[in-house]
C-alpha cells in the first residue's frame, strides 16, 4: 500500500529557509546522527521515538518539515502529525541523504 503525504524537496526547502518566512523544520533523527550531518539551519530536534511524549513542544498552526535520514521516519512523523491536527506538515522527499546529494555534498551522507 502506497501511503501518500504532503512533501518538500531539499532543493525546494532551501528557498523556504532562505525566504521570509522559513518553516520550522523538526529533525526526528536521533541525536548521534546529528553528529554526523545537519543542516546549517535552525531546527527543532525531537527524535522520533520521544515524539509522542513531546507533542506539546510544537505548535500544530506552525509550518512544519519533517527530517530524517533518507524520508521514512519522517514520513511516519508527517503522517502522525497530520492525524493529530496539526495543518501544515511536510516531509522532507530523501532526508538529509538528498540534502547532501542535492543541495550541498559538504555534509556527509551515511
């Protein structure tokens, strides 16, 4: 079953957070991923397992990007987001992998 939800492309995001007003971008990875590679933006950093205990930290009429590495998690926070009234979310298509292979090779893939 092919699941469908509101996406963004890395290249697409850039303009976002470079333009006037730049969604929030929620990283679920895990903190020792962080370590590896992130963006040069702010972001909001929940990993997706403390999610649900976590809710209360973001606001449902933000405009949300959902990161991970490669667009799994962060499909399945999109979508648990979405049910859980939030308005505007969307993941990231291909995680900070695409970001790198996209928008800037300097940040390291793995």
């Amino acid at each position: 079953m092919c699941v469908m939800f509101p996406s963004i492309t890395p290249k697409q995001l850039k303009i976002e957070l470079e333009g006037p007003n730049p969604p929030v971008v929620l990283d679920v990875r895990e903190a020792h991923e962080l370590e590896i590679s992130r963006l040069p933006y702010e972001v909001v950093h929940i990993p997706m397992g403390e999610l649900a205990f976590r809710l209360g930290e973001l606001d449902p009429a933000s405009n949300l990007v959902v990161l991970c590495r490669v667009g799994g998690r962060s499909g399945q926070v999109t979508q648990y987001l979405l049910q859980h009234g939030f308005s505007t979310v969307r993941n990231i298509d291909g995680g900070i992998n695409r970001w790198s292979s996209t928008v800037d090779p300097t940040l390291k893939q793995y």
